[in-house]
C-alpha cells in the first residue's frame, strides 16, 4: 500500500466513511486531501483491495480470468 493510500484509509477510518451510516462522503475526504473525489475513491478501492487480497489472498474468480 503507498502512503497516499494509506493516508486516504486513515483519513476515511477516522471520519468515520465505513461506518453505518457513514459520517462523511469521499466528497468531503477528498476536500481534506486537497484532491479530486474520484482520486479519493481510486485511492481508498487501491487500498481496500490491497488489504482484502492480503487477508484472503487472490480471488480463485480473478485468477480463472486472467487464463
């Protein structure tokens, strides 16, 4: 994960973005961030792929694409 990556995570666990209801948008995340909307949630799906990949490993679906 780079550092932007994880700044955008960080930012978006703290603000409470996975939280239900959410208690912010990746609008106002990207705002704090000083950058575009659909950068913040380019930045955070890089990110959450990242993490479900390390902790389910690839998708057996992806892989059976990708032949």
């Amino acid at each position: 994960m780079t550092e932007r990556q994880y700044e955008a995570l960080s930012l978006a666990l703290s603000r409470g973005y996975y939280e239900q209801p959410r208690q912010t948008t990746a609008k106002e995340l990207a705002n704090e961030l000083d950058i575009s909307q659909p950068s913040m949630s380019d930045l955070l799906n890089r990110a959450e792929s990242q993490l479900i990949s390390a902790t389910l490993g690839p998708s057996p679906r992806l892989e059976t694409l990708a032949q």
